[in-house]
C-alpha cells in the first residue's frame, strides 16, 4: 500500500512538472524577439501573414496557449511549419523507432558489461579486472562518443568492412552506432557500481552478515548488490532517455533518421511549432523516465518510501 501511495505521489510531481516545463517553453518561445518568417527574406508581407494566421500565430498569447494545452491531451503537438505541413507528431513517430531501437540496444549491452565490471572491480579491488575498468571508466567519460563512432567507422566500416558505415535499414546498420553509445553507458554504469560496490562491503551490516557466518553468494546478492544499484539506478533514467531520444552527433555520423536529425533539423530551420513539439516529447519522456526510477528505488530501498511518508 505504501508502494501505491508512494507512485500516485510521484506521478502528480511528474503532470505537474510536465506542466510547469511546457508552459516556460511556450511563453519564452512566443516572446523572444522576432517573427517566426524572419528568416522567409523572398516571401511578401502578405503572403507571411497568411500563414502566421493559419498557424494561429496572430491569435492572443493565452489563446494559443490553451489551444497547444488542448492539443496535447488530445495527443496533438502541433504542425511544422517548415516542413510542409507536416504533423509534429507523425514527425517524432517516424524518428524515435530508430532512436529507441539504438537506445534500448546501448542500455541493454551497457548495463550487463558495466554491471559485470563494475561488481568484480568492487570485490576485487587492485586486481588488472579493476584497472581494465578504471581505464574504460576514464575512456569513457573523457572521450566525446563522437571520436568513438568515428573510430569505430573507420576501423570495423571501412578498413574491414564487417559493417555498413551509414544509413538504415538492417540489424547490421545499428551495430557500429549501438557500440559508440554502449562505451558511455559501460563506463557510468561499471564506475558507478565499482565506487558503491566499494562502499557498500565497508558497512557494519555486511561485517555482521559475515561475523554471523551467512554464505558468501548470499551477502552479496541480498546485502551488497542490492544497495550498490540505487546510484546506478539514478543515471539509468536520464541516460536511458538521452539515447532513446537520439544522439545526434553518432545519428549524424552514420546518417540515421532518428530522433537526432529531427532535432538539429528543428533547429537549422527555426521552425518554431516543432521545437516546441520535439521539446515537450523530451520532457514528457524524460519525466517518465524518472517517474520509473523513483518507483524502482521504492522497490529497492523500501527506506526511500518511509522518508517519503513522513515528509507528510
């Protein structure tokens, strides 16, 4: 019941949030400086009108504010206005199978090998397994995923030739861009787990544990592991979401239709509807996001639901 209690409270932050986010984004959007068209040089003053008032544009700021807030919850996020028309939604629907498909591939690799890693680092502390991890640890937060994918392309792509270097279409176009998003989340994930993992052995409960004559495997899996998860838990969310939304420097290098030229598109055309629409996805999805991993540190730590309960 506290379980319950704890996830209704966590999804009213997360509409409330939600809210507060779309509605800065939509006033900022609307107030900076500027027409939308300014950039539309060759079209007629006429001709800009027409379509500010097609898209509502013209309208009071409060009109268009509740008309965007209506659209939403009926799942719309507006029209670009660049490209041709074009729902925003049918647009984001298109690029994110792509994104998420390398996301959830990026994630899923990464946690098994950092997890791994960062376990055996954590019992084995000085051991060439904990230097091996040290090493992709710093690799790993100190090089841009772009050297990474660029290395990768040229190596495994064009020198060998095991994969396609660019566009979209099989298992094996996903491979070389899954990889340059899996060393980042290897190195977060098996740092992370290694420093807790660390920790975690150094507390009282373990000694006692131990002191009391329980199994090794049986400390380890109900004790110590449980406990070194929660922070890799808390960067899986935000993490998971960065990559299932696209990286869009890797989704530029291997030309994927993903999540990531949707984005810099957005941006190259100042298209001022799908900004707004790409913007509440990301938050929308993030905040989802996080909600989940409130619920799993509920499940894991039950100490984070009774703090939570007596805040009120």
């Amino acid at each position: 019941m506290d379980l319950v209690k704890y996830s209704v409270r966590r999804f009213g932050y997360m509409i409330v949030t939600l809210w507060f986010i779309i509605t800065v984004t939509f006033f900022l959007m609307h107030l900076l400086p500027g027409s939308p068209l300014r950039n539309e040089e060759k079209l007629p003053p006429q001709i800009k009108e027409q379509i500010l008032k097609e898209y509502g544009l013209k309208d009071p700021l409060h009109v268009q504010y509740f008309r965007y807030m209506g659209g939403l919850l009926k799942g719309d996020l507006g029209t670009s206005m660049t490209f041709d028309g074009k729902k925003i939604t049918d647009m984001v629907m298109e690029g994110f199978p792509a994104s998420a498909q390398l996301g959830l591939q990026a994630i899923i690799l990464g946690c098994l090998i950092g997890l791994i890693l960062g376990v055996i680092s954590g019992l084995r502390r000085g051991s060439w397994v904990d230097n091996i991890t040290t090493v992709i640890a710093v690799l790993g937060v100190s090089v841009p995923s772009f050297v990474i994918a660029a290395v990768l392309s040229y190596s495994l792509g064009l020198k060998l030739g095991w994969f396609p270097v660019a566009l979209w279409g099989t298992f094996s176009h996903t491979v070389l861009p899954t990889l340059a998003l899996t060393f980042i989340v290897i190195a977060q994930i098996a740092r992370y787990t290694r420093t807790e993992m660390v920790e975690v052995l150094e507390q009282d409960y373990i000694k006692t544990a131990k002191a009391k004559g329980l199994a090794r495997n049986k400390i380890l899996s109900k004790h110590a592991l449980r406990n070194a998860l929660i922070p890799a838990v808390t960067i899986l969310g935000p993490m998971t979401v960065n990559l299932m939304t696209g990286s869009m420097v890797v989704e530029l290098i291997f030309a994927i239709p993903g999540m990531g030229k949707l984005f810099v598109d957005c941006i190259n055309n100042k298209d001022l509807t799908l900004i707004m629409g790409t913007t509440t996805f990301y938050s929308a999805f993030l905040l989802f996001a996080i909600f989940i991993v409130d619920i799993l540190y509920g499940l894991i730590d039950p100490r984070i639901r009774v703090a939570q309960s007596g805040k009120e």
